[in-house]
C-alpha cells in the first residue's frame, strides 16, 4: 500500500511513484525562525538518489 505521505521530489531515495516510503520524516525549519509559508520548511530525511549513495535514515 503507498504511503499516506506524497511527495514530488523524485529525486529522493525514499520516493516511489509520488508517495515517501521511509518509515517516518522530519520536517525542519529552514531560515528563520518564521515559517510563512511552505516555502519555509524541507524534508531533513531527503536522501539522493543515485547508485552509490546510501539512505541515512530508516
Ligand atoms: S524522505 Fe522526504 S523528500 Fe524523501 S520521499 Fe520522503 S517526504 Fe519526500
């Protein structure tokens, strides 16, 4: 079953087919301190994808 997690960054190891597959995510703050918008926040498990590179987290 996907996860309930959809995510458009495809170039994540955890990306299948638009859902998140790991087990669980951190969402962090990125700048200040104010998040006004979506803008304001990324994905701290994003691990890329290519051959020689290994996810970091489960
Ligand atoms: S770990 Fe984050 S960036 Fe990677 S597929 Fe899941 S939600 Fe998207």
């Amino acid at each position: 079953m996907p996860s309930a997690v959809r995510c458009m960054v495809e170039d994540c190891v955890y990306n299948e087919k638009l859902h998140c597959s790991a087990a669980s995510i951190l969402v962090k703050k990125i700048g200040n301190e104010i998040v006004g918008t979506e803008r304001g926040t990324c994905c701290d498990t994003f691990s890329y994808q290519s051959p020689d590179h290994k996810p970091d987290h489960s």
